[in-house]
C-alpha cells in the first residue's frame, strides 16, 4: 500500500540521519575575500561541492550559494560550526 511505502521512505531517511546533496547558503560581507577562506574548510566535510553564485542583500551583504554532497562521515552542524568560527562568516543555512 501506499502508506506502507511513505514508512519504508520515512525509516531511510530516519537511518541516513541527513540528507547528503543540499544547497548551502552563506551571508558574508565581502564575498570576494569570504570564497577563500570558505572554500578551505570544504575538503574536510564535503565529497563534492559546486560554487552557484552570490546575490546582494539591501542590507549591504551578499549570500553566497554552494550546491554540496557531505562526506558520509561529515555532519552538516559541524560544516556550519568551521564555518562560522570563520570572521568572514555572518551566518549559514541548509536548504
């Protein structure tokens, strides 16, 4: 039945913990010397990741978007917490 294979989905997703491809947003104040210094921290918590863009706040900062496949060993709290240990890093977000 159907409702049979909504718990089957729901107990995978349950067992993988977290999705792994995700859109990370990133609001910085100068996405030119942010890349950088954001770009590092990648190689411990991603398997792949793809720069999309960066649009411009009204507010004078910029969100920078990164498509991204977490390791299977990362957990996305500890991407978020590198990255805003980082002083170019006003706050992150998972879509």
């Amino acid at each position: 039945s159907q409702d049979a294979i909504r718990i089957g989905i729901a107990r995978h997703t349950d067992h993988d913990m977290q999705r792994r491809d995700v859109l990370l947003l990133i609001q910085v104040r100068d996405p030119a010397s942010a890349r950088a210094t954001i770009e590092t921290v990648f190689d411990e918590f991603l398997k792949k990741w793809r720069y999309v863009g960066v649009s411009h706040e009204d507010s004078g900062t910029h969100r920078m978007e990164y498509a991204v496949t977490l390791k299977k060993t990362a957990r996305s709290e500890e991407l978020e917490t590198a990255l805003n240990l980082k002083s170019d890093v006003l706050s992150t977000e998972f879509k």
